[in-house]
C-alpha cells in the first residue's frame, strides 16, 4: 500500500483558505495540501500541486507565466517550459479542461467549483472559430480592476485634466518614463467612472502579452465577450459597436504599431466607445490626444517635515516607508534626507515606494547616501501583485531598454557620458562615431528616446530666441546607461569625446562673451548650463595631462561663474593657475592671465595687479607676433584691466603714464561693441588719480549695462569711487538703491561689498548707528571672504568716532597684520579710515600710548577684533 502523498508548503503562496475546494471528481485540501480524486489521494508531483493550487486560489482570473513561476518556483532562476511541463502533468491527471491556456497571456483554471458557475472553458482566441452571430455582451462588463486600489499621491490635477480630455475625445493616451506611476492614475480614472458608461469600465494589461496577433482576443476576454465567426478584430469591433464603454490598455509600449491598429478599428466601429492607453510613447494616430505626467513634486531644499509632507514625493516614501514599517515616522531630524533621496529619484513613483521598503533596514541617511548603487539597492519590497518589471528599479530600466531599437539603445548608453543637461549639438559632437552613427541618426534616436521618456526635454531659456531645449537623462536612467555604456566598453573613449568637445566650445566661448552677440548676463546663464559638463571635461582632461585644452574649458567657465560662487571660482582660478605655465599658446595665456586678474573682483592685492601685468607683458609679445584684430583688442584689454587696477590700488601714484593713456585710445575702435568697449571711460589725459577712477567707473556702468551685463557689483565699486572722489551725498544715494536692489539677494560677496561700502558712506555722515550694523551683518562673510582687513579698518574708525579710542588704536593694528598677512594693500578709503581713526586717537591718547596699542592689535585673532569692535 502506497504512502498517502503530501506537498511542502509553498512560500510563494499566500496563506491557503482552509475550506477545501471541489469540482468535478476531484477535491483540493489546502490545509492539508492534499489532492484527493474520489475520495483517494492522488498522485501528482509537488510543484504540479504547488501550480494546480495557485491557479484554483486565483481562479477568478487569468494568471501570467511570470506570476506562476514566482509562486511554483519562489526565488530560483528557471525556464517558462517548466510550467508547460507542470502543466500537462495536471491535464493527464485532472483532464484537459481544468487548466486553460490564454495564448500570450498565461493560464486560467477553468474548472467549475460544485456550487458555483463554470468559468469559460477556452480562450476568447478559441471562439473565433464559432458559427453565427457575436454573443450580446451583459448590461455591465467585467472591470479587472484591483479591489483596493494604492492611495493616488500627488495627482489629483492630473486626474482632473486627464477625465477632462477623456470626455472630450475617444482615445487618449498616458505617455511617461517607466516607474512614473502611468498605471496607478489610470486605474484610478478607471475606478471613479464605474457607473459614467452604461456598459462600465474594462482594464486590460497588455505588459505579458508578447503577440500582437493575440490583442483582439486579449481585450475580448478581459471583457467578457464572446466573439463570433470570422477575424477575430472585426469580430471585437463587431461586439463592441452597440456599448457604451471605457477600455484601458495598460503599459503598451511593446506593442505600440498593434495597439494602434486595434484602437483605430475600434474607435471606427463603436461610438460609445472611449480608449485609455498608457505607455512610454504615443501611438501617433490623428485621433489621438497625449497626456504626459511628469514626476511627483519635490521640494527645491530642506524643510522642516509637516511643509514636506504637502510635496506628493516625499508623502509617498513616508506612506510607503511606514507601510513597511509602522515604526517609522518623517520627522525634522530625517525629513532633508527624505528630500534629498526624492530628488536624486527624480520624483519617480516606483523608484520612490522601493526605496521606502528599504528605509527600516539601511535608515533613510545611509539610504540618500547610497543613490549611486540604486539599481542593486532597489531591489523588491513592494507589492507581490505587481508585475515583475515593477519589482526592482533594474528590471523597470530593463523592460525599457529592451523596447528600444539598436540604434536607440546606443545612443541611450552614451548619452550617460553627459553631467546634467546636454544641447543637441554637444550631444551630436559626442555620441556619433563612424559610418554606424552619424549626427543624422542621432537627432532621430534622440526623438526617439524623448517620445519613450527617457530622455527629458528642458526648454532653455537663455537661447537667445532661437527655440532650442536641451535634453537631459533622468538620474536612474543615467546611472543604468552608465553601466550599459561601461559593458560595451566604450566609457573612456565617450568621456574622451565628451572633454574634447567641451573644450571645443569653451575655447569659442571666451571670444563670444565680448563678441557682442549675446548679453554678457545671458551668456554666462547660458554657458553655466554646462557646469556639469564642463566639471568632468575638465576633471578627465586634468587627469590626462591635457593642460592646453583644460586652461581652454577654465578660463571660460571661471569668466561666467558669478561671485555668489565665490569659493568655485577661487578654486578654479587656482587650477587654471597652475596650468598656465604648461602651454606655449601665447593668445590663450593672455586669455588666462586677464580672466584670472579679473576673477579677483574687488579684492585688492599685489596678487592682482602682478596677474594683470603679466597679461599686459604677453599681450604684447602677441601683438607684436601676430598683427590681427583679435591680438589688438586683447592688448587694448589687458592695458585697461592694468590701468584700472592701478587706479583702485591709489597708493600706486605716477604708473598710470600719459604715455600708457595715450596707447589706450590709440588701440579702441569705436565700432566695437560696448562688451569690447569696456575701457572707454579711462581718462584721456591725467587726472587726480581718484577723480579719474570714478569717471573710469561711471562710464564702465554705461557700456556694461549697454553689454548686458550685472552691474550690482559695479555700482558698488561707484560708491568706493564716490567717497574717493569726495561726493558722499552721491555715494550715500547710491548705496541706499543698492540695498534696496540687493535686499533678500544670496549673493554673500556682493551683500558683503554693498553693506560695507555703504557702511562708509554712512560713517562720512555721521550716521554711526547705521554704519554699525551694516559693518556688523557684513563681518561673516567678511571673514570667510578675506575681505576683514578693509572691515576691521571701518570698524576701527567707527570705535575712534564712538570715541572708543583705546581698542580703535588696537583694531588698526589687527588690519594691519591682516593686510601684509593676505599681501594686500590699502585702497583709498582704507588708508583714509586709518588716517582718521589714529588721528583721532592720537589726540586722545598721545602718540606713544597710540603706537603701544597700535602694535598690540597686530597679535589678537579674528574673535577678539570682532569683541573689540562689539559685533
């Protein structure tokens, strides 16, 4: 006598009912997980039982190959022929109508349960073959939707706009990146409009339908129809003709050309008829109208967590988050990690609820750090039901990727090669190589690769009305092209191509900034789109040695970045610095030189004017060598830059010559543009030295504004150049526009020089309470600026007018060491400031007492000056 069989529980499955389920002779125990047969066990193997009892507990529909091998064969890597095999072992045993196979779709056990209706016993494909007429369809269709739908964050405009569109024409379709969550607003549309259509609403999932040939009979079965004789679309659209009914086709991107014909056909033949498609590109029918949804919005910065909770992204990590872990709460301590981890997700529905499963494991810090592993982080955690594309962010990228045509595919991996956004141009220069590829087939690919979402378009502002976007890989998508592109082996030789074309560009660059072409604000705006580009060129080139095309991506990239950014720009000017000396290039050292005599701003040090000297010494070498147009403005520059940094050192008496005034307006051209113009207001002739700075001034803010420049910083260079000039009424207006203009600005260099320039005019008035708080405010940045020795020298003369005297005396000792210990000098106002204030003190304390205290001030440190000052 044989053992009476017996199945290990399967871990797949969800917990079995205890009730057991009978049909035909057969009984199922899933308690006991026990297949009798007359009332006697039978014989069939474990994983046929473990694939009879998935189905039978899903029998209410139709189960994809893909589901069934996640439950029969939990966490193994098997062939789909093993369910064919598991199978024909339930067929032999059961018959034949148990299990019924729904070509391109999956299986259906098809049994009727004693007691309940039977299930059809064949495929919708099967009943193509019948004799007469279609079947009627019921009052109300089957809907296939899920039974309890996620909560829907961060959409209810698009669920507005999307109904809207939906009623006023018969097809429409939901276009967005993979992940974007296309499915979820669909079903939710879907779930609200049951009972707006006479006949319901009908879901079909298209995503594990691989034949298009089978798309008709897919859609009859998921609606319940029957359909009659003949080709088996005419025969859909036959029965579909009379109903008033909203279809969805969800995730058709695989089958787009089938979905198209199908919903041409249908929407030719039923008039009540309303198509919803969801996809990750359009079909391109007349009829139809697209709905494109963007990611979940994320805030810009950190916020406190009860204002990040209104941001739709972050809502759906925290749900998610505590879904998977009741424990967890957003709160202000974590809420900025939250954030930062949305926006590295780009908002992305799916890449969000995946890495919330993963928050009570890893911590949402350690999680927000580790992005750049995203596609081996995000891996499983969220809901079983979904399809297995949805299951990991890799497959989601996959399914994506595998729709794209060769060519489509390999620009989509070289595109990883760019930082942020690209122009088409950039992107042209770059990824075409050979016969294989030319900048033809990239322009098609890349509208390809916008049409299936991957590639998002970001209308550029600053083209200069020209209508051209840029483009730009989303972070998940990049960070998956990126290790396609390193598979094929083309990384090193893409992010070669990458540095020689920024390179390329910047290079054109630095002479369009004072070309005229382009407003010198707009142009900078323009150039500093490609910061990330140009911070791998130049990174790459660096390593590589390539000095001479380095200094050419530098020069122009520290030309546009504002001051607001002023420790890049320190940084990069200590780079381009050093490269300087590795290039024989006469012309692009003189570019470099002036760039970086320039990239000082304001600050006044020996530093500066040796840079702008050694850019005047080259200047002329390059003139002399080669007498061209562009070597003459060159030379005009480099001799104005000089002239004008003399002039703002004032102590630098007698070197700006009659002579050198003369070369200056021997070498202008008065049909330059302002932007070449800019040394226009240097004095014809000599002149008291600080009067001739602020005509110098006055007319530099006429041809930068002219240029289209900023002039912020320039106006409060005036201001210095009015109270040198000895006009303190024009200097005060001036800088109480200035503060109005700047109030709320982010700019700390330029806050820094407008408070503290104004701060003297303020202290030339009297107005001492003011000066104090503007010197005040001004301190931090100051410090971080080394911009403190001209603020301790104000500071100092503040205390003397306060009549403080001892620590004044002191405060002008501590500038003093600042001074020599930045290699600074004093300009005008400066000097005047220690003037006045030792004066002042002089009077009070004798000289001796003065000197004294002058000398102890050279030894405090920064904490004690700004104690001393009261600040």
């Amino acid at each position: 006598m044989s053992a009476t069989p017996t199945f290990p529980p399967m871990s797949a499955l969800p917990a079995s009912p205890t009730a057991p389920l009978s049909f035909t002779r057969f009984e199922i125990r899933p308690a006991e997980r026990l297949l009798l047969k007359d009332g006697q066990p039978a014989e069939l193997g474990a994983r046929a039982f473990d694939l009879l009892l998935a189905l039978a507990e899903r029998r209410e529909r139709v189960v994809s190959k893909h589901e069934l091998l996640e439950l029969v064969w939990p966490g193994l890597v098997v062939e789909e022929n093993n369910i064919a095999v598991q199978v024909n072992a339930v067929r032999k045993l059961l018959g034949p109508d148990v299990v019924a196979t729904i070509p391109g779709r999956g299986y259906r056990f098809t049994a009727a349960p004693l007691g309940e209706s039977a299930a059809p016993s064949r495929p919708a494909e099967a009943v193509t073959a019948e004799v007469g007429p279609s079947v009627p369809a019921p009052a109300r269709l089957p809907t296939n939707l899920p039974r309890v739908l996620q909560a829907l964050r961060g959409r209810t405009e698009d669920l507005a706009a999307l109904g809207a569109l939906l009623d006023q024409h018969e097809l429409v379709s939901v276009i967005g990146a993979g992940g974007m969550g296309k499915t979820l607003l669909a079903q939710h549309l879907l779930a609200g409009r049951r009972e707006a259509y006479a006949h319901g609403v009908c879901w079909v999932e298209l995503a594990t339908l691989t034949d298009g040939n089978a798309l008709p009979g897919a859609i009859a079965h998921a609606a319940g129809l029957r359909l009659g004789a003949g080709q088996p679309l005419a025969a859909l659209a036959a029965s579909l003709a009379p109903l008033q009914l909203l279809i969805a086709l969800d995730n058709a991107e695989h089958l787009l050309d089938e979905v198209a014909r199908v919903c041409q056909a249908l929407a030719d033949a039923a008039p009540g008829l309303r198509l919803l498609v969801t996809s990750q590109a359009p079909l391109k029918l007349p009829l139809e109208r697209v709905y494109r949804i963007g990611p979940l919005a994320v805030p810009q910065g950190p916020l406190p967590a009860a204002q990040a909770l209104e941001f739709s992204a972050v809502a759906l990590f925290a749900e998610r988050a505590a879904t998977a872990d009741a424990r967890f709460q957003l709160n202000d301590a974590n809420a900025a990690a939250v954030i930062e981890l949305c926006r590295a997700l780009d908002g992305q529905a799916l890449a969000i609820e995946l890495a919330a499963a993963r928050a009570s494991t890893l911590g949402v810090q350690r999680l927000a750090s580790a992005m750049q592993d995203r596609l081996r982080l995000l891996t499983g955690g969220r809901n079983r039901a979904a399809p297995p594309r949805q299951q990991t962010l890799q497959a989601a990228l996959a399914w994506s990727h595998g729709l794209l045509a060769p060519r489509e595919q390999t620009v989509f991996r070289r595109l990883a090669v760019f930082h942020g956004s690209f122009s088409l141009e950039l992107a042209q220069q770059v990824v075409a190589e050979g016969a294989d590829l030319d900048e033809w087939d990239v322009v098609e690919a890349l509208g390809e690769l916008v049409e299936r979402s991957l590639v998002a378009i970001i209308e550029d502002e600053h083209d200069n009305g020209q209508g051209l976007p840029r483009y730009r890989l989303l972070d998940s998508p990049q960070v998956y092209a990126r290790e396609l592109l390193q598979a094929a082996g083309e990384l090193e030789a893409l992010r070669q191509r990458h540095a020689f074309a920024l390179a390329a560009r910047f290079a054109q660059e630095w002479d369009r900034a004072f070309s005229g072409e382009l407003g010198l604000q707009a142009w900078a705006r323009q150039l500093l789109q490609d910061s990330g580009n140009a911070q791998d060129a130049l990174a790459w080139l660096l390593q590589a040695g390539d000095a001479r095309r380095a200094l050419q991506v530098g020069i122009s990239w520290l030309l546009a970045l504002p001051n607001m950014r002023h420790a890049e720009r320190q940084a990069l000017a200590a780079s381009c610095e050093t490269l300087l000396p590795q290039i024989d290039d006469l012309a692009l050292q003189v570019r470099g030189w002036f760039t970086l005599s320039r990239a000082a701003g304001l600050l006044s040090s020996r530093d500066v004017l040796a840079k702008s000297g050694q850019a005047l010494a080259l200047a002329r070498r390059l003139a002399a060598e080669v007498g061209s147009e562009a070597t003459r403005w060159l030379l005009y520059a480099a001799l104005g830059n000089l002239l004008v940094r003399r002039m703002m050192a004032d102590d630098e008496a007698g070197t700006v010559t009659p002579e050198l005034l003369a070369e200056l307006r021997t070498l202008e051209d008065p049909r330059w543009p302002a932007a070449r113009r800019i040394f226009q207001g240097v004095p014809r002739d000599l002149m008291p030295q600080r009067l001739a700075f602020r005509a110098v001034l006055r007319q530099q803010w006429r041809l930068q504004d002219e240029a289209g420049a900023d002039t912020l910083l320039l106006r409060s260079n005036l201001v210095d150049a009015e109270l040198l000039a000895g006009d303190t009424e024009a200097a005060l207006q001036l800088g109480e526009a200035l503060l109005a203009d700047v109030q709320g600005s982010r700019d700390d260099y330029l806050l820094m020089a407008v408070r503290m320039n104004h701060a003297v005019a303020l202290l030339r008035s009297g107005r001492l309470a003011e000066a104090r708080e503007l010197l005040a405010l001004g301190w931090p940045s100051a410090l971080r600026l080394t911009w403190y020795p001209s603020y301790a020298d104000h500071l100092a003369l503040l205390l003397a007018l306060e009549g403080r005297f001892e620590p004044a005396a002191q405060l002008v000792g501590y500038a003093d060491a600042a001074v020599s210990r930045e290699d600074q000098f004093r300009q005008g106002n400066e000097s005047d400031a220690v003037e006045r204030a030792m004066a002042l003190a002089l009077a009070a304390l004798g000289e001796a007492q003065c000197q004294r205290l002058r000398d102890e001030g050279r030894s405090l440190g920064d904490e004690q000056a700004a104690a001393l000052a009261g600040i």
